[in-house]
C-alpha cells in the first residue's frame, strides 16, 4: 500500500522540481516557451490514451465519458472565471503574466489528483504501475509547475510559499495515489469512468486556455513542433506500457 504512495508522490515530485528551477535559476523565456510546449504534446496525448480513451474502454457508455468531460471543463472554466473576478489575472505583458500561475495551479491540483488515483489503481488492477502514465504525469507537471511558480512569484508570493504549496499538492497526489489503491479497486465503473474523464476536461480546458497561449508567446511557432514531439514521446510511452 505505502508503494502506492511512493509512485504518486514520484510522479508528482516535479512540481517540486519546477518550483525550484523558476525560483533559483534565470530561466529564459523562449525556452521556458518550449519546455511547456512539449509538456502540452504529453498532456494531449495523456488525455487521449490514459484518461479519456480509459474511461470509455472501463464503462463502454460514450454519454458517460462526455459528462465527465464537460463537468471536469466547466469546473476549470468557472473556477478559473472566480479567480479572473478576484483580480488574479492580470493584463498579459511582455513581462509575464501575473495571474497565469493562479490557473495553471487550479489546472494542476485538478489533474494531478485523479491521475494520482489512477497511478494507485493500475497497482491494484494490474499489480504493475503504468510507466506511461507516470512518466507522463512526471513530464506534464514540470512546465506547468514552472510557469505557475514563475506567475505566482510575480504575484508576490514568496519563494518559501511556493516551495510548501507545491511540496503539498505531491503529498497529496501521493496520498490519492494511495486512495485509488486502497478504494477505487471496488468502485463502480461508472465512478471511475467519471474520475478520469474528468481529469481529462479540466486539463484539456486548462492547456487551451493557459498553457498553449503562454508557450506561442514566448517561443513562436517553433512550439508546434515541439508540442508534436512531446505528443510523439508520450504515445510511444503509453504504446510501450500497453503491449
């Protein structure tokens, strides 16, 4: 059970990682760009093959899936609305965006936690983790963790906060992880189904409106082929994990 936690909390560790690079080393903008371009290349293809093709194949009810989606997309949408109203988005500039951490944030607690779930659930169903998923989870977060920190950091958050927001979010990625071990195993399979095509609209949501943005403004075009390597790694990932 407590391996359950380890692999969550593992896959999850590159928040932490990324919280570090944006707060310690100059990063620069272009590559920043790119770094979250490919991180969008494998959360697209962990969407399509991890969560939302996975979805359908436990239940085999399309109306199922699309309710997970809608609901996981409108939740990251009127969120994401809530904090714009609050004032955590600001205007973008050539400086950055403020307000962008706050919903990459939103977007990452909100994918993280069920991918962590499932992460403890391919132990219980396979007793083996799914390499693709975790090495996936792994490569997504890091540009989102680094884009997050460097716009909370612009919202004067310090670097000591940042550091315990993300070290809390792993350990409770770990702990879903442990959850989905411990619990999903015997859940219906409409829960389930519902658990990660959820996951799969709100990070969807998350990428359009965020991250996809984010990564052409500061490194062009070059992020489309970029975006198509890291969609081409992660496939290959989850081909490898699924034969």
């Amino acid at each position: 059970m407590f391996t359950a936690f380890l692999w969550g909390l593992g896959a999850a560790a590159s928040l932490l990682l990324g919280a570090v690079l944006a707060g310690y080393v100059k990063i620069p903008r272009r590559l920043l760009g790119l770094i979250m371009a490919f991180g969008v290349g494998v959360l697209i293809s962990a969407i399509s093959f991890e969560l939302a093709e996975e979805a359908f194949a436990v239940v085999r009810e399309g109306w199922m899936v699309a309710g997970g989606l809608a609901a996981g997309a409108l939740t990251f949408f009127f969120g994401n609305m809530l904090i714009d109203k609050m004032g955590g988005r600001k205007h973008r500039t050539l400086e950055g965006d403020a307000g962008s951490g706050t919903a990459i944030l939103l977007g990452t607690v909100m994918d993280s936690i069920p991918e962590s779930i499932v992460i403890g659930l391919a132990l219980v169903q396979g007793g083996s983790i799914s390499l693709a998923m975790v090495v996936a989870v792994f490569l997504s977060n890091l540009p989102e963790a680094i884009s997050a920190t460097v716009g909370l950091l612009k919202s004067n958050w310090s670097k000591i906060k940042v550091l315990a927001l993300w070290a809390s979010v792993a350990v409770a990625a770990g702990a879903a992880s442990l959850v989905g071990f411990a619990f999903f195993d015997s859940a219906p399979p409409a829960t389930l189904a519902f658990t990660l095509s959820f996951a799969a609209g709100g990070l969807l949501t998350m990428i359009a409106d965020s991250m996809m943005p984010e990564a052409f403004r500061d490194s062009g075009r070059l992020v489309g082929l970029v975006t198509t390597c890291g969609f081409g790694l992660a496939f290959l990932l989850s081909m490898v994990g699924g034969s």
